[in-house]
C-alpha cells in the first residue's frame, strides 16, 4: 500500500475545477452557512453517488463562520486557514484532511472521524468533540483550551505540543500518542508535482516476485467472477483493493470484474478489457494507449489524467465518469452509451463520439 495518495488529492481536488461543480459548491456553502439543504444543492457526487461528499473541496482560508455541514464527507478536503467558528461538524469524515490554520473555536465535532489530518496550529479553544476518533493525525501546536474531548479515541496523533488547559478529557482514551508525525498525503499545492514521486513507486514494486505473483492470481481471480480483492489479501499491506501501478500492457484480460480497483499509474496500454466490469475503479495517471475497452461497464468511474489515445470504447457504457484532464486524442466512442460525464480540461483530439448515445456530456 503506497502512502503517498497524490492520486487520491488530485482526482478530488481537480474535479470542483470544472464549472458546473464550481457552481454547485458554492451555492451549498450558500444553503449550508443560510441553514438550507447544502446537500440536495451538491446532487449526486460521482463515483460514491454521496449527497454529502465534498471531498478534496478547496476551501483554504474561506470564512465558513457557523456553518452547518453535519455528516459531510470532508475527506482530503483543503480548510487550511478556514474560519469554522460555530460551525456544526458533527458526524463527518475528515480523511487526510488539512485544517491546519483552522479556526474552530466553538465548533462541534462530535461523533466525527477524523484520520491522517493536519490540525497543526488550528485554534480550537472551545470545542465540542464529543465521542469523536480521532487517529494518527497532527496537532502540533493545537489550541485546544476548554475543549470538551469526553468518549474520544484517540490514537498515534501528535500532540506535542498542543495546549488543553481546562480541556474535559473524562473518558478520553489516548493510545500511543506519536512522537513524530509523517503526511500520507499532499497539500493541495503540491500534489501535481508528487505524482511524479508516487507513480515510480506504485509501479517499482511489481517487480518483486512475491507481488508479480500476486497480481496474477487478482487477475485470474477477477477473470473468474471471484472476489478478487481475497486474492489480494496475502500481500496488499492493508488495501485490498490496491493495484496501483499494476503492469497490464498488452494484457488479455475481456470479461474481468475488477469493480472498485485502484488503477492509478497502471500501465493498461494495448490491453484488450472487452466486456470487463469495471466500476467504481480510480485510474489517476493511468496508461490506456490503443487499449480495448468496448462493451466495457464503466460507471461511477474515475478515469482522470489517464492517456486513452487511440482507446476504443465502442459500445461501452460510459456513466458517472470523470475524465478530468485526461488525452482523448483520437478516442472511439461509437456507440457508447455516455451519461452524466465529463471531459471538462481533456485533450481531444480526433475524438469520436458519433453516433454514441449522449446524455449529459460536459467539457
């Protein structure tokens, strides 16, 4: 398992880039800091279909003062600087989150997760987290006076130094506290450039022999209809659904299930994937050159940064998909069927998507 997640920032990051869900974002935050359903503003959230996924949102800096944005999907989220005073932010999920700079003053976390987050410096004097996990994450000069920390779990953060003057700990269970601290993932600003960094890594270790075999047994597995993720078990380190890097060029692989697979950096180019199940898979950075991919279900897909020169897609069914600055060039898309997608900074070239079935294609 890597521990870099460059794919994972950029495909979440970049996806509010493009103009419809800029605009969606902004008219939430509007319902959300007015009381208002900030939920049903967002719509469905390609690929978890999650009302309430704002993950990777940039919101560095904003002044987000009594927000109520109760049970949102925060995950690799930028609220750098952000000012949450008051805000109500119970029951959410803030994966590899950046707070740090944060105000919180006042603000209710409970019953909330929080894992893999920067917290450094964040002003939280005053706030309520009641119950709240809160796992490996960095609160390095945190302020935390007067905050009411009852029912946590806390385990593996940094919290030296952090200040909890007059802080309500009953209950608080506080395991393993580190004593230094390593992101696994990048701020938004410098996750372009560590994709370089991450895509070496996730394909050098293939060339171990304990994970090439393994990748052979996912893949014969997948071909079979089996839950190939078992086959992944003895060596993915803890992710199962790991193929980051995986080298499949020039592959037979028609008729694979590899539903919810991580591709990123994958090297797929010449594959033959007709008629493979394919989704719910994040291919960040992948390599789909001349790759076959007709009759292919891809729905609720992220096939983003990806190189899909020359790649066939007819007949294929192209729903929920980002192909956010991705290569089209040339692509073949007769036939398909392509639903609520979109090619919003793609190159695209010779593209073809005549006489493809279109419903909700955005650029």
């Amino acid at each position: 398992m890597l521990s870099i997640n460059a794919a994972a920032t950029v495909w979440r990051m970049e996806r509010w880039a493009e103009p419809l869900m800029a605009a969606r974002l902004e008219e939430a935050l509007e319902e959300a800091l007015t009381g208002g359903d900030w939920a049903a503003a967002l719509g469905e959230r390609p690929p978890f279909e999650l009302e309430t996924d704002l993950g990777g949102a940039p919101l560095a800096g904003r002044d987000l003062t009594g927000i109520d944005l109760t049970r949102a999907v925060l995950d690799f989220a930028d609220l750098s600087g952000a000012d949450l005073t008051g805000a109500a932010l119970l029951d959410v999920s803030a994966r590899h989150t950046d707070l740090s700079g944060a105000v919180l003053v006042d603000a209710d976390l409970s019953a909330s997760r929080l894992s893999d987050a920067r917290l450094t410096a964040c002003r939280a004097s005053g706030l309520r987290a009641v119950r709240t996990t809160v796992l490996t994450c960095d609160l390095s000069g945190a302020d935390l006076t007067g905050a009411d920390l009852t029912g946590g779990i806390w385990t593996g953060n940094l919290t030296d130094p952090a200040a909890f003057d007059a802080a309500v700990t009953t209950g608080m269970r506080n395991s393993h506290p580190a004593t230094t601290w390593q992101a696994t993932s990048p701020r938004h600003g410098e996750a372009l450039s560590a994709l370089a960094r991450e895509r070496d890594a996730a394909r050098a270790r293939w060339s171990d022999p304990e994970q090439a075999a393994n990748l052979e047994d996912v893949i014969r597995a997948a071909e079979r209809g089996d839950d190939w993720t078992d086959a992944r078990y003895p060596a993915s380190d803890g992710n199962y659904t790991d193929l980051q890097g995986a080298p499949l060029a020039g592959r037979d692989v028609r008729g694979v299930d590899l539903f919810g697979a991580e591709l990123d950096h994958a090297d797929l180019s010449g594959a033959d994937l007709t008629g493979a199940r394919l989704n719910k898979i994040t291919t960040v950075g992948a390599d789909f050159t001349g790759a076959l991919l007709d009759e292919a279900d891809l729905q609720w897909a992220v096939l983003s940064r990806g190189d899909f020169t020359r790649a066939r897609f007819r007949n294929a069914t192209v729903h929920h998909v980002l192909f956010v600055n991705a290569v089209l060039d040339a692509a073949d898309f007769t036939a398909a069927s392509i639903a609520d997608t979109t090619m919003h900074g793609a190159s695209r070239a010779g593209i073809l998507l005549a006489p493809a079935t279109i419903d909700g294609l955005r650029h």
